[in-house]
C-alpha cells in the first residue's frame, strides 16, 4: 500500500507537485496518468525518498521509505531504464545490488530468466538496446520479490510482443496481492492492463477511481443531432439544462441531456430530426478532457499564443 | 509471492560486498590500478637505472646530498599516483551521478549513510592496498639496482619507513579527497579537472616564501607536504617548512574531509 498525502514538491519557482493525496491499494494494477510534465516522476521518486518533499509524506506500508536499509524488499522499482552504469554487464549489476540488499545470488539468474534477458546476462549494459534496458530494469523491481512495485513509463522501446508480456507480467503481480503503481501518458496503454487510475494534470490530482468511473465522466452523454432547424433546437435544449455546441451547417453536439429526452423534446416542438447519435467517449477521451486545461506542452497552446499576437499586431 | 529467507536487512559486510563487486565489475578499475602500478614501478627502474650509470661521476657532494628515497617515488612519480588515484576515488561518485546509477543504488538502499560508508571503506582499502604495492615494489626495484653502487638505503635507516608509509598512504589520502571532491561536483568532467588541480598542480606551484602565512596554507595539502616533508628521509627543521606531526595531521584530515563531505553532500542532495 502506497500512501501519499497533500504531497508537495517545489523546485524553485516551479510547483511540480501541489498537494497531492491519493492511496494505492494491493491487489490492483493502478495506472498513473498525466500528460507530460504533469509531475508522475516527481511524485514517484519522493515516494522512493530519492527527492525529499517540500512538505506532505509519503509512506509505502505505513512508513517513509528513506528508513529502510533494505529497499529491494519492500519496493521494486524501474524510474529510467538508463539508471545504469554502461560499463558494466547485466549480471553484474544485478549481483551488486541483490547483495546490497542480502539477497541470495540465485535471485539475479531468476530474474534475469523472467525479463528474457539470460542469454546477455554478461553482455556489457551499454550495448543494450532500450528495450533490453527496460527489461533489465524491470529485473532489478523483481530482485527483492518486492510487495509494491512502481514502475515509470515501462513500455518505452518495448516491442509489440514486449508490451503484451509487461501487461500480463503487471496483472500477474497484483492477482498475487501486490501493490503495482504504473504510470504512462498514454491512456491506451493503461486501457487493458491497469483497474483502478490516478490521474493528475500540472502537479495536481484529477481522478483516483476505478477504470469504469473513470470511462463513465468521459462517457457525460454527449449526442450528435441533425436538423435543418438549428437554432430552433439549440434554444429549446438550451432551456432544458444542456450545454449546445454548434456542429457544421445542421449538426448539434449536445452534452447533459440523454438522447432519449432529446428526442422527446423534439417531438414536443414538432422540430424534424435527420440524425440523433449518442457517442460514447473512450478512455483516452476521457482522459484528454480532463486533462485538457492541465497539459502542460499542448501543440495548440503556442498557436493561440501566436494568433494573438497577430491580431495584436494588426491593431 | 517467492519466500525469500535470508536476513530481513541488509548488513555492512553485504553493502561492503555490493560495493566491492561494484568497483571491480567496471574493466577500467583492473586496468588504471594495473597498468598504473606497472608504471610506477617501471619508472623507479628508470630512474634508478639513471643514478647507476651516473653514480661514478657524481661528485662527492652530490652522493652526500642523494636521497634514494626519490628513485623510488620521485615527484613526477607521486604525481601521476595522486592523480590516477584522486580520480579513481572521484569517479566512484561521479560516474554513479553521470550514467544515473545513483538513483538505482539510493532506490535500492534508502539508508544513504550506510552505502556512502561502504563506499569510503571500500576505496579506502583497495585503494592503501594498491598504495603499499606501489610503494614496497617502487622501493624493492630502486634498491636492487642502488645497491650495485652501494648507494641504496636499508629499511631501518632513520626516515626510511616513514617516507615508505607516506608512499603508501599517498593513494588512499587522495582517492578519499577525490570522493569529496566528486560528490560535491558530481559532473565527471569537473570533477576531474578539480582534483588534479586542487590535489597536484596547486600544490606542485607553492614555493617556501618569506610570507608565513603563504608558507602555513601551503602546509595544508597533502602532496605540499608529502614532497617537502614526509617523502625526506632528513627533512629540514625550517619554520618555512611543514614539520612532521603537521604533515601527518594534513594526510588524516584530508581523507576524512573528503569521507565526511561525501556523506553530507550524498544525504542531502535530490537524485
């Protein structure tokens, strides 16, 4: 279990993390999702104690991290596949750390085994593909047979067949009763693999609920109407509570009024109908509204930015 | 979920171990501190090969004024040794910060003190065994070849085994300062320029002067030292110069500044 409370990170007068609290339960993947710059890094390695909080906690089984002399056991971890010194093979570096952490060395052919990695295990790092890094990564989170397991943007560089074996590796671990903290900026990565969802924008939290709470925001009825009769029917929904955008010559998308009801509402007014389509928004849609006005790098951002300053020059 | 049965913490002795693999698994650690002593001892022959063709011709005087104690470990010699071990002792730091090992290690090992100890110890060891391999084998080539002019000293002549120890303590004194120096710069490149600009080529400049002051900073570092002082087998009595306990505290302090450094800097610092 992962605890983080009103967590809180400020590096100068960037606030990375702003009071962030959210709970992390065994037995569930959980997947941490924000757009880039969102704080998921930040906020993973204050839990592993690597950077110290501005203010807030955050404890891994009801203690601070940075008191364990024996981190392996408790937490397994991949940050950044390049954590690793290239000079040295994978055997070797998993051989220093199981020892550090008084494991037996049977530990490092066993892990080493799991990732697929057995065949290079004296293979200079260095010449490691990234794929292969991120493997070996994922070897060093298993090496302590840990009961919380974070990993960081894991399928990166992983091919097809990798990134189906990572998902299933991840499932595995929670259905044996392990905390398994995920985090991706790509919510269809987290689609099929993770069941419960921590999702933040600009260092702050927007959801921690289920994968199906989280898909029925997104799903907010929203219905796409063609009428010949726009302005008619905008007004009328209008009135009803919903919020109306226009779409092309004939087209309404209408949110917060069922289809049902809109179709009721016309025939009340006698006004014709030539299409009424409820859309169920995906995850990913889902995601990207909520986190629209978080984004931190948004392409669109600078083109605004520079329209106004157009029209200012025009002025 | 596997069971696994060793001890629920991790010791010293296995952080020591985890270092020691650490150190040894990088191929450079084999070949700097291999070839390195190989060189040091090829130079001893060089130079003491030198004095033997020239031992005929030296005035008497000049035979009177020789210190055999400089063809085993001349300046230059203590030099590369200062260097190649300041660097050593700096890279264990910095090449962890440089390739983002540190993060692993300190993820792996939440206790910083207890790796930053296991890593002083493990330096400091090899590297005081690499030190006295360098300075038995420097001095056995010297005086094998001396000894053919009767020119050699014997171990028990005054100054003789404490020029030997400083010889030796010369590698561990820098690779410690060196780790100091690396934790608190951790960019590899700086990092070495700075120790072998604080460790050799600031000290190599200082000259006794008329200014005390001068002559008493200059007494604070430990190749000063070691070249002006304890390498002697007759150091001078000159209040310009460093006085043997003086030299001795410098040679202490400056592993331990480096060590204490390494553990305040490492404790401290976001990685």
């Amino acid at each position: 279990m992962i605890e983080v409370n009103g967590l809180t990170k400020r590096y100068g007068d960037v606030l990375a993390v702003h009071d962030l609290t959210f709970t992390v339960r065994p037995g569930h993947v959980t997947g941490f999702l924000g757009p880039n710059g969102a704080g998921k890094s930040t906020t993973l390695r204050m839990i592993l104690g690597l950077h110290e909080p501005t203010s807030g906690s955050a404890t891994v089984d009801g203690q601070p991290y940075r008191r364990r002399s024996a981190g392996l056991r408790h937490v397994g971890a991949l940050l950044d596949a390049d954590d690793v010194h290239g000079g040295r093979s994978a055997a070797a570096h998993l051989s220093a750390l199981a020892r550090s952490n008084g494991l037996p060395r049977r530990r490092v052919d066993e892990v080493l085994r799991e990732v697929g990695l057995a065949g290079v295990a004296r293979r200079r790092v260095g010449g490691f593909s990234l794929g292969m890094r991120q493997r070996l990564g994922i070897a060093t989170a298993l090496l302590g047979d840990p009961p919380v397991l974070l990993f960081d943007e894991p399928v990166n560089g992983l091919d097809p067949e990798g990134v189906r074996w990572v998902r299933g590796l991840f499932q595995r671990l929670a259905a044996e009763g392990r905390t398994v903290l995920v985090s991706s900026h790509l919510m269809s990565e987290m689609e099929n693999t993770a069941d419960r969802l921590v999702v933040i924008g600009r260092g702050e939290l927007i959801a921690d609920e289920s994968v199906a709470e989280f898909a029925a925001r997104g799903a907010r009825t929203r219905v796409t109407v063609r009428t010949p009769d726009t302005a008619e029917l905008a007004s009328v929904l209008t009135l009803a509570g919903a919020s109306v955008c226009p779409e092309g010559d004939d087209g309404l998308t209408v949110t917060g009024l069922s289809a049902a009801r809109i179709g009721a509402l016309a025939h009340e007014r006698r006004i014709v109908l030539h299409e009424l389509a409820p859309r169920t928004a995906s995850l990913e849609e889902a995601f990207m509204e909520l986190t629209a006005d978080s984004a931190d790098y948004r392409a669109d951002y600078r083109a605004d930015h520079q329209a106004d300053y157009r029209a200012e020059a025009r002025r | 979920m596997i069971a696994l049965t060793a001890t629920p913490h991790a010791r010293l002795r296995d952080l020591l171990a985890a270092e020691w693999i650490k150190l040894w698994s990088l191929r450079s650690t084999a070949w700097l501190l291999g070839v390195g002593t190989l060189v040091m001892i090829g130079l001893a022959a060089q130079k003491s090969i030198d004095t033997y063709n020239s031992w005929p011709a030296f005035p008497p005087r000049e035979k009177a004024m020789h210190n055999p104690m400089t063809d085993a470990l001349s300046g230059l010699t203590a030099a590369f040794l200062v260097m190649g071990a300041g660097s050593v002792g700096a890279l264990t730091i910095a090449g962890e910060y440089a390739s983002g090992l540190i993060r692993t290690t300190f993820a792996a090992v939440p206790a910083r003190h207890r790796v930053v100890a296991a890593k002083v110890c493990v330096v400091a060891g090899v590297m005081l065994a690499t030190g006295t391999v360098i300075a038995v084998a420097t001095f056995g080539v010297s005086q094998a070849i001396l000894s053919g002019r009767d020119a050699g000293v014997s171990i028990g002549d005054p100054g003789v085994l404490r020029a030997l120890t400083a010889n030796a303590l010369l590698a561990p004194v820098s690779a410690l300062a060196g780790m100091g120096i690396g934790a608190l710069l951790r960019h590899t490149a700086a990092t070495i320029v700075t120790v072998i600009a604080v460790l050799v080529v600031l000290p190599t400049a200082f000259k006794p002067t008329v200014h005390q002051w001068a002559n008493e900073l200059y007494a604070l570092f430990p190749f000063y030292v070691w070249r002006n002082c304890l390498s002697l087998t007759h150091p001078r009595v000159d209040p310009a110069l460093p006085t043997v306990t003086g030299s001795w505290i410098v040679f202490a302090l400056w592993p331990l500044a480096g060590a204490l450094l390494t553990l305040i800097v490492l404790r401290r610092r976001d990685v």
